[in-house]
C-alpha cells in the first residue's frame, strides 16, 4: 500500500534480509482479506489509516478502530488460529521472518469470554515450520480485575505462553498488581516487557524498569528526551523494538525535528524495527525498512544491524541466530562489495 522510493537493489536486499517481528500484537495483525471475506460490502474499501499521509487524532481514536476490526473477527478460538496461520505464512513467506514474538490483548478475552488458553493454543499451533513464535499475554494498566484475574493466574503455567507485556493506555496508573504479577511471572520461567515512552517521557520507562523489571520495552522512543535514559539504555541487557510508521501515524514523531527523531535509532541502544498493528498502518515489514532507508536516510548497514539486533535478542539457540545473522553479515558485504 504504502510506497518508498529506494533503488532496486536496495530493494533486493531488504527482501532478501533475514528479518525478526518482536513489536506486533495478533489482534492488531489481523489480514484485512479475512473482514472482507466476512463482510465484503463493509469492508469493501481497505482503511483510510492506510495512506501514507495519514495521521490518526489520538492513540483512542486508534484504539477504538482497531478494536472494531478485532470485535467483528476474533468471537472464537478457532478464529485466533485462521487469522495467525495467514499472519504467521505472510511473514515468513513473504517477509522473510524467521522469529515472532507477538502478543495477544487479555482485553479481548476479558470483553468476548473466550477461553484465554484456547485462544494461546489456537495461536502457537499456528505456526509454521521455520518460524519460531513467541506468545507473550498483553494484559493494559487496569485490565487485572475481577473478570480476567483468574484465568492470568492460571496463565502462569500456561506453556505456550512466553511472556507478558504492558499494553494499552500509557497515562493510566501503573497499579500494584502489574509489579507484582510480572515479578511472579519470571519466577514462572516467563518473560516480561512493557509499553513505554511512546506518549510518556522518560520517567514511565523508568519506571517500567525500576518497578516492573523490565529490560525489554516496546516503542521507548521518548527516551531521546534524557540523556542519561539513553546512556542506561545503550547497556545490556536493554532492548527497544521500535515501530517507525506507527510513530509517524500516531504522531508521536511529531513531538521532534527530523535530527532528534533519529537519535534513538543512531545511537548505541539495541533497537530492533517491527510493524506493531499492520491492520491500522497498512505497512509490513519491507515497507519499515524501506522507510527508514528512503525517508530517514538510514544507510543498508544501518538495517542490517537493526536486523542482527532482532536476532541477537531472540530465544532462537545459538546455532540459529549464527545461521541468520551469518546470512545478513554475507548479504551486507556482497552488497557493499
Ligand atoms: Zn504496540
């Protein structure tokens, strides 16, 4: 949809570049073919939000349409599995993605009643071969209550999940149960990361690792706001998958000039680039590397290190990462060559 003018043999190598997918949410992945199949009259045209000038109001305004293309979809478990299969084969096939670690929204199953185990089940076994998923439980600031407590307890043992992440409006309190549930949550063996400084500063993702312990952030990007955030950052083990579009879009990138915007992802933090909710933005994972390449005047060494990144901070084993971060070393040196 979205078009980015690079060379073609830029264009080669992006296509070519073993990629990772570590900011996405299931929900927000959904095939925009599967609503058109449901309701072809309704879903006759695809998203306005889809133009590459197009900028959406609010993180609500966002939010409440992304949640209406969600609602309409995802009533059963069997529906997660038919929209991950298709999310899952385009990215492998047509991305060239050989690691996901996706989330699902505990809002959904909190406001359908579903069975959140079958919906995880539903997910994982969806993947095909070749791709290694990881499922991580979003759960938003106020989303443990009295109607989801129970099955994020028992979501502790669950074994396709990975991990839990912090989704949903950043300005809302961060409420004594998350440290608590995400503390329990590694001593579970699961993994744990938040949303942060996407529309809060510096201080939420100070807070998101002070009080959570998180070392893995989804956006971050607010942190060009402190230097000493971004001295922190750019240790072990701290990571920002970033989503360049989703930025620009929810104008988030509008807070700064060209130059600021591009600090985070020129600096030494371990940033990766991934899509976060594609059936909003309308991008895919080509279209996030072509943008930083023709807009952002990143260079091919550039993603080809974002691209390690993801790889490096994958739970593939030692062997795969060396395989696919191999391929990206020989891609970059026969196209620099
Ligand atoms: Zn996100």
């Amino acid at each position: 949809m979205m078009h980015f003018a690079v060379s073609s043999k830029a264009e080669n190598f992006i296509r070519a570049l073993p990629k990772t997918e570590t900011h996405l949410h299931i929900e927000g992945a959904l095939p925009y073919s599967l609503l058109q199949q449901l309701d072809p009259e309704r879903y006759a045209n695809v998203p306005d939000s889809w133009r590459k000038d197009f900028r959406f109001d609010s993180f609500q305004h966002f939010e409440s349409e992304l949640l209406g293309y969600a609602a309409a979809w995802f009533t059963a478990p069997d529906r997660y599995h038919e929209a991950a299969k298709l999310i899952f084969e385009t990215l492998h096939k047509e991305q060239n993605v050989k690691y996901v670690a996706c989330s699902m929204a505990s809002g959904v199953i909190e406001f359908s009643g579903m069975d959140g185990h079958a919906v995880a089940r539903a997910i994982k076994s969806a993947a095909p071969k070749g791709l290694k998923v990881d499922l991580y439980l979003g759960i938003h600031h106020n989303g443990y209550n009295d109607k989801t407590k129970n099955f994020i307890e028992e979501s502790l043992t669950w074994e396709e999940l990975s991990g839990y992440d912090l989704h949903g409006v950043e300005e809302l309190p961060l409420e004594p149960w998350t440290a608590n549930l995400w503390n329990r949550a590694r001593d579970f063996g699961k993994y744990t990361k938040a949303h942060a400084g996407e529309f809060c500063g510096p201080d939420f993702i100070e807070r998101v690792i002070e009080e959570l312990g998180v070392s893995r952030i989804q956006h971050g990007v607010r942190s060009v706001e402190s230097e000493v955030l971004l001295k922190r950052l750019s240790t072990q083990p701290f990571v920002l998958d970033v989503c360049p579009i989703s930025n620009v879009k929810l104008r988030v990138a509008d807070r700064y000039n060209k130059e600021e915007a591009l600090r985070l992802l020129k600096s030494d933090v371990c940033c990766t680039i991934s899509t976060d909710d594609p059936i909003s933005f309308g991008n895919t994972l080509y279209d996030e590397y072509a943008f930083l390449l023709s807009e952002y005047g990143f260079s091919v060494a550039d993603l080809a290190r974002f691209a390690r990144n993801g790889f490096m901070t994958s739970t593939l084993n030692d062997a795969e990462k060396a395989v696919h971060i191999g391929e990206i070393d020989n891609l970059l040196e026969t196209y620099l060559g």
